[in-house]
C-alpha cells in the first residue's frame, strides 16, 4: 500500500509538531509518524502514579515564536505563569533579580565585579569574544569568584544542558546578554503533553495524520531529491511518497534514514565534527509538603551536579494527586559532552538536593533520568547547530540539533519549525493541482 502527501514529518516533538500544524494550517496535506505512544517527544508527559511527568521541557516561553504559532493554527495555549518566574540561590537565600538584573547578582557575590559588568555591557552593544573561547575561560579573564563561577555554570546547565567550559561565550553572552531569553514562561497545568497533542489535533482536524507507535524505516532518494519512505506502521512496511519531508529526528538520524552516500563531503564534515548530544539528569521527586517556596524555578549557586529545580504544583496542583507536591530536578554531569558514569552523577545531584531542601529526607522520588545518547538532553551544543536545510532541495531538518545561533529551549525549536515552513511553501504552493 501506498500514499502520497505534501509533507512527510518524521517526529513529533516541538520542532514537528510546529510544523505540521502550521502546514496543515495552510492547507497541506500532512504526515506525521512519531515512533512513541504519544506526541511531543521531549516535551511530552507520562502519568507516573497520578502524577503528570513531563520527559524533558517544562517551562514554556510565552511573548515568541512559541505562542505565535498556537495563535496562529488555533491550538489552545493554556500556560500558568509564576511569579516571580525565576530566583537565584546565593548563600542560602533566593534572590529576585528581575528588578536588578546582572548587576544586582554580580554585585552581592562581589565587590570586585567592575570589570566582569563592564563586559557584559559591551557584550549587549555587540563586543562579543572568539567563537572558540568557553564561558568559563571567557569568565576567568574578569573573576575568579567561586559563587560566580557556579552561578554562570549553573546557568549553562540549566538552559543548554552543558558545562560552563563546554559552551561558547559568544553563545552564552548572545543568549543571555543580547537577547534576555528566558524570562517569560509558564507551565501548562495538563503537563507538556497537554500542549503538543493541541497541535496534533490541529493537524488531523485539517485532514492531515498523526501515525503513533510508527517508525521512520528508510527514505528514499531518487536524482537528489527525497520522494518518500517506508514506515513500520500497525505492523506494516507502509510506502508513503511525499513533495517535502521534514524530519525532527536529529540531522544524524536523518542523514542515516537516506544514506550518507546521498550528502555532500561538506556537509558530512560538519555533521560528524559539530554535532555532539548534551546529557542531563532528571529527578521527579514527590512530598506532602513543598520542597521549594518559590512558584517557579530555582538556579542554584555552589552545587556539584544540581543546577535548577521547578516547584510546579505552586501553579499546576493538578500534576499531582490530592494532597501531594511535585516538583523537578535537573543536574548536568561533568563532562556534559562525552562519557561520564551514570551513577557517580545521579549520587552527586541527589546529595546537592539533601543539602539545599531540608524536606528531601522525606520526599519521594518518582524517578531518576539520565537523557543521553539517542534521547539526549539537546542534540546539539548551542553556536554548534547546523543548518536547517540539507545538500537534498526538498529534506529539511527541525528541532534543536538545527536551531538559530544561541537560541534555546522550546522557543528554537519552535523557530525551526516557522522558518522551514516559510521556506518550503512556495515550493508546495506550485505543487498543488491548478
């Protein structure tokens, strides 16, 4: 048997789902083939006992590219918002720094941060270092603060899943300095899954098809161009032609559904030398009482693994039963790129929570992830992502394994998706029947 549609979508995580739901949207016939039981890949959820766990993305950005496109394709955005969003936790005490920004927390490590404030205020005008100089050697030439030092590590871990030594300055100083990313965000009180299957449903209500438990097998590739593939689905080896198709399964794994002998050296190159996953450890812990006081997120200061943790049921009390809290822990190992023991770093995070929440004794802890390899934290170190399109005109790659320059999060996945979509239209707007 066999089918043909305007666009084949491998994957159903953020950046897929995007772009279904903005193609559907436009009329297009789609395609989606998620190998799981549930849409949303790493920003999805699993009921664990009564509680909702989400497998990766927590908090969701609002004001961006992420909330335009729910706008757009009349999918729900059911989003709580804490507040304050975000505290920072300096010797002991959480610290707002919404109102002081960077120099309120440079300033109450240090009084010797002149220096270090004066970079980062040239950083926003544009002064940014070498693509090749870390964050942590880039930090050394102004500080040698120890707070500061895991504060800046910590910050890395929390939004790039790396080590402060393993991410680009230029990136982080980019992210953090000339964007001001990540202050904007809620969480959906029906857990991530809640969001993403709201795109899935915009895409079969246009007449599209979301193909759960159904796997990519192969693509086909045919004088330089991608013309479809085979999916295991329902137990059947399924023939599906397509004008585009678009992956979010990781440019690795796309290059091998097609077969590494259809892409340039060039781009082969770049793939194998820039292309390295990032790892982290999840901890869903469950208590009678609130671990964390505040309602959003909390990044640590001097930790070894732990770098932030979410109070989520401060605004969604419905991810856990009646009477119980849920919150979400997350360390990065060392190294974060690379092999590392599974146990040495779960034990080393699991120690930095005894020693920040005193009611760890008595929490329960639902589970324990490590994200690495195949399913990892993210794809992709961030300033290290390669392009969305491909040697192959009409195969483009989503997600984040293919994000903008220092962009992060579910945001830039998001952005995949609209740029890809905005690209491969007219080619698909001249491939409809006149």
């Amino acid at each position: 048997m066999s089918d043909h549609y305007d666009a084949l979508v491998i994957g159903s995580g953020v950046g897929g789902l995007c772009a279904a739901a903005r193609l559907a949207h436009l009329g297009f016939r789609v395609l989606v083939v998620e190998e799981r039981d549930r849409v949303g890949g790493r920003a999805s959820t699993i009921d664990l006992d009564g509680f909702q766990i989400n497998t990766g993305a927590i908090a969701i950005e609002y004001g961006g590219v992420m909330e335009e496109t729910f706008r757009t394709v009349g999918a729900p955005w059911d989003l709580r918002i804490p507040s304050p969003a975000t505290l920072f936790r300096i010797g002991g005490r959480d610290v707002d720094l919404a109102k002081g920004g960077w120099g309120l927390l440079v300033n109450g490590v240090t009084k010797q941060g002149a220096k270090l404030l004066d970079s980062l205020g040239r950083a926003r005008q544009g002064d940014l270092p070498e693509a090749q100089l870390s964050t942590e050697a880039w930090l050394k030439g102004y500080t040698t603060n120890r707070t500061l030092h895991h504060v800046f590590r910590n910050l890395c871990a929390a939004i790039f899943a790396v080590n402060s030594n393993e991410l680009p300055a230029k990136a982080f100083l980019t992210y953090f300095i000339q964007k001001g990313a990540f202050r904007n965000f809620g969480f959906c009180p029906r857990g991530t899954l809640g969001l993403m299957q709201g795109l899935a449903d915009v895409v079969t209500a246009r007449g599209g098809t979301v193909w759960l438990e159904s796997t990519a097998r192969s693509l086909a590739v045919e004088c330089g161009r991608v013309v479809g593939g085979i999916v295991r689905h329902e137990g059947l080896d399924v023939t599906v032609t397509a004008t585009i198709v678009i992956s979010n399964a990781g440019p690795a794994r796309t290059v091998q559904l097609c077969g590494r002998e259809h892409f340039d050296t060039a781009y082969l190159s770049r793939m194998d030398r820039d292309l390295k996953p990032t790892a982290n450890i999840v901890v869903n812990l469950a208590s009678r009482t609130p671990l964390l006081q505040a309602p959003g997120i909390v990044t640590f200061g001097i930790t070894r693994r732990l770098c932030n943790m979410a109070n989520l049921t401060a605004t969604c009390p419905e991810l856990a039963p009646p009477g119980w809290h849920l919150a979400v822990a997350y360390g990065v190992p060392q190294p974060a790129v690379g092999d590392f023991d599974d146990q040495v770093e779960i034990d080393a995070t699991l120690q930095d929570l005894r020693e920040e929440l005193p009611g760890f004794a008595d929490a329960r802890i639902l589970s324990t992830v490590v994200m690495r390899g195949e399913w990892p934290a993210q794809r992709s170190i961030a300033g290290l992502d390669l392009p969305q399109s491909t040697p192959l005109p009409n195969l483009w790659n989503v997600g984040d394994g293919v994000r903008e320059f220092a962009n992060g999060g579910t945001q830039a996945c998001a952005e995949t998706a609209q740029l890809v979509v905005e690209r491969v239209r007219p080619l698909l707007d001249r491939s409809r029947p006149s």
